[in-house]
C-alpha cells in the first residue's frame, strides 16, 4: 500500500469509543496542530450526532416495547405482571 503517514481521529459517544477515520498518504508528514485544530470542530458535531441517533433508537424501541406490553396487558388482563 505504500503508506508512510496516517492520520487517526476517535469517533466517541461518551467515554465510548465508536469509530475511527483513518487517513493515510505516501509520504511522511508532521500534521500541524492547527489541521489538527480544523478537525476539532467537525469531530464534535459527528459525536453529537451519533449520541443523538443512538438515543433517538434507544427511545424508538423503549416505545415499541412499551406497545408490546400494553398489548400483552390487554389481551391477558390489567392485573398481568409483566418484567
């Protein structure tokens, strides 16, 4: 592949790693801290973004559970134990 410089940049939600963006090219270079700088900005809208998506789905399948369970309700009785 030929690759003498890469670059890394954590994806994370939370504490929690989710990804990586790797770039790669074919000749060494000392990324200076203000392009390191630039991708600050844009690294802290996809977190925000992804930890968005992610609740947004967690709150989708707490409602279809809920669903699941007002149906069981109905159909066995009020009184049934659901969990």
């Amino acid at each position: 592949m030929g690759v003498e410089g890469t670059i890394t940049l954590s994806i994370t939600i939370g504490d929690r790693l989710w990804g990586l963006f790797a770039l790669h090219q074919e000749c060494p270079r000392v990324v200076s801290p203000h392009v390191r700088s630039l991708c600050l900005p844009f690294l802290e809208y996809l977190n925000a973004k992804l930890a968005f998506l992610e609740q947004r789905e967690i709150g989708m399948r707490l409602e279809k559970v809920n669903k699941l369970q007002a149906g069981v309700r109905e159909k066995h009785g009020s009184g049934a134990s659901i969990g």
